[in-house]
C-alpha cells in the first residue's frame, strides 16, 4: 500500500503491528461468516459488504505481517479453511451424483467437471421450462377452444 498512513503502520513496534494484525484476522472470519449470512438471507448488498471488510481487513494484515504472527493463529485460519474446502468438496461430488442420476446418459457431458455437470444441468433446466410454458400454452387453447364449442 502506497497510502502514506499504510506506510506509518510499518513503523509500529513488532509487538503492536502482531496484535493489530492478530486483530485484522479475526475480523477477516466475523466478516466472512457474516456473508456467509448474509447470502444464506438472499441480501446480497450486504455479503458484497461484509466480503469487502474481509478483504480490506486481510490487506491489511498481510501489510503488517513484518512482525510475527502467532503460530495458533495461522493454524486456526488454515484449519478453518481445510474444513471450508471439504465442505465444499463433498456438496460438489453431490451435485455431480445428483446430476448425473437425474440427467438422461445421452446427456452427460463429454468431460465430467464440475463446470460442465452445472452447465448441462441449466440447460436441461431451460429444456423443462419451455416445455411447461407450452404445455401451459395449449392447456389455454384447449381451454378457449372448448369454451367456443359450449358457446
């Protein structure tokens, strides 16, 4: 950071710059766990926010990281972010092993990735949503078409 007060945070002693980073840090998961709400709550306005103040707050630590970081620490973030990205791991394998029971064998993708499962997934989506909307379409044909004959 070019910012003549981010430069003034360097000449902290060590001891204040590991605390304010110590500090930083957990402010970077609250807000993460924040968004995380927030999204769950569908306010998306807000998880940008709260995503933005766990950004900022990690620039900053990582600017102060001059000093030494307590060990307990780094390991709790970095034992926080394996189980975040098993979580993740496994809710991927069951969107594939959902995907691939629902979608048709003919259909699947030439590569299986993640990716290409979510894209033939939407596009089946649309598939059925047209369908319903013409079905929906000659349902209120029959309907007036019956109406005209009673008439």
């Amino acid at each position: 950071m070019r910012l003549p007060a981010a430069r003034a945070l360097l000449a902290l002693s060590e001891r204040e710059r590991v605390a304010l980073r110590s500090l930083l840090l957990d402010l970077r998961s609250r807000a993460n766990a924040e968004a995380e709400t927030a999204w769950a709550r569908r306010k998306g306005p807000m998880a940008c926010y709260w995503r933005a103040v766990a950004t900022y707050a990690r620039h900053i630590a990582h600017l102060l990281k001059g000093g030494d970081v307590p060990p307990a620490a780094e390991r709790d973030e970095v034992q926080r972010l394996l189980v975040e990205l098993d979580i993740a791991r496994r809710q991927v394998e069951d969107f594939i092993a959902a995907a691939r029971s629902a979608v048709p064998e003919a259909e699947h993708p030439k590569h299986e990735s993640p990716h290409n499962w979510a894209w033939q997934v939407r596009l089946l989506g649309q598939d059925r949503r047209a369908a319903y909307e013409q079905l929906e379409q000659v349902r209120q044909g029959l309907g007036r078409a019956a109406r005209t004959v009673v008439a």
